[in-house]
C-alpha cells in the first residue's frame, strides 16, 4: 500500500493517523511517511499518552526506520516537507528570521520567495540547501535587500528524483 499524500500541516496528519488507529487500535503498516507521523506525534494531547496511540506512532516509525516498509512509506518514496513556518513570522529586514520545516528523510531543500503584489505573487529569491537531515530543520533567513510587505516562502525537497508536493508559509517584513 502506497504513502497516503500528506495533509499539509501537523493537525491534518494527526487526524488522519488517528482515524487510521482508531477503529482497531492499529496504524496501517507503511500508510503514512514518517513525517506525518512525526507532525501528528507533535499534535497529540494529553489523553492520547494514555490511550496507546503514542506506542502506535512510535512503533511505525521505528518499522519505516528500520526498512520495514520497501517501496513505499516515507524511507523509500519521495520525501515529505510538513510543519513550514517563521519563527517569528513578523520581522525587521535587519533581524531576519527562521525558516523551520521538517523532512521525511534526507534531501536537498528549494525555497522560492515570492512577493505580493496586488492579487499576483512575484518571485525575488530562491534558495537551495543541500544534505538537509531528516527531522526538524532551521535555515536562518536574511531578509536584507528585500522592501516591506507580505511574502510567502514555498518548500518543496527533492532526494534523487523524487520531489516533495509543495509547502507554503508567509511572513511579513515590518
């Protein structure tokens, strides 16, 4: 069975991995990548330590960790980009930002910065990181050169051929 696609933001994949556990209090072997399963460990509440729930996505990660999942699952398949933000999302031009993401596995990181202007977005920057490790991960973004005003950053990994559907967060320049 093939990685379902990935919600996009750690409450979509925890509530997609909790629906798949819930009925029979098991999550479909190599259904979801690990960086679904680490976006919804990341959302669970305090029940969820409680109810089992936890073991099941710790136990999953550590099968598709471990190549208990060949072809598919998030070891093998394309990397999955999940949990894009700034941090702070608001920021001086001078003081710069963080760009966080996670990556399913190991991959080369493309970020196209985009500008909006009026109802359209123009491209004024693009950055590639290489060798960025599975987990979290943190670019320092500089923001020097760039006017005020809104803009979005889009994530998208590639590892081999495979390339990552794209992530989206915004941030403005005060």
């Amino acid at each position: 069975m093939g990685a379902t696609p990935a919600a996009g933001d750690e409450y979509g994949d925890y509530a997609a991995v909790r629906g798949d556990w819930q009925p029979d209090r098991v999550i479909t072997a190599c259904r979801f990548t690990i960086g679904q399963l680490e976006s919804a460990r990341s959302a669970m509440t305090g029940e969820d330590n409680y109810s089992g729930f936890q073991d099941a996505i710790e136990g999953e990660i550590r099968r598709q960790r471990t190549g208990g999942c060949p072809g598919g699952g998030g070891v093998a398949g394309a990397p999955v980009v999940s949990r894009v933000r700034f941090v702070p999302p608001r920021f001086r031009a001078a003081r710069g930002s963080s760009l966080r993401f996670a990556l399913s596995r190991r991959a080369t990181v493309h970020v196209a910065v985009e500008r909006r202007a009026g109802t359209r977005w123009i491209r004024v920057r693009s950055l590639v990181r290489r060798g960025r490790r599975a987990g979290n991960n943190a670019v320092p973004f500089v923001a020097r050169g760039l006017a005020r005003g809104l803009y979005r950053a889009t994530v998208t990994a590639t590892a081999g051929r495979r390339r990552s559907a794209p992530r989206r967060a915004a941030f403005r320049i005060l």
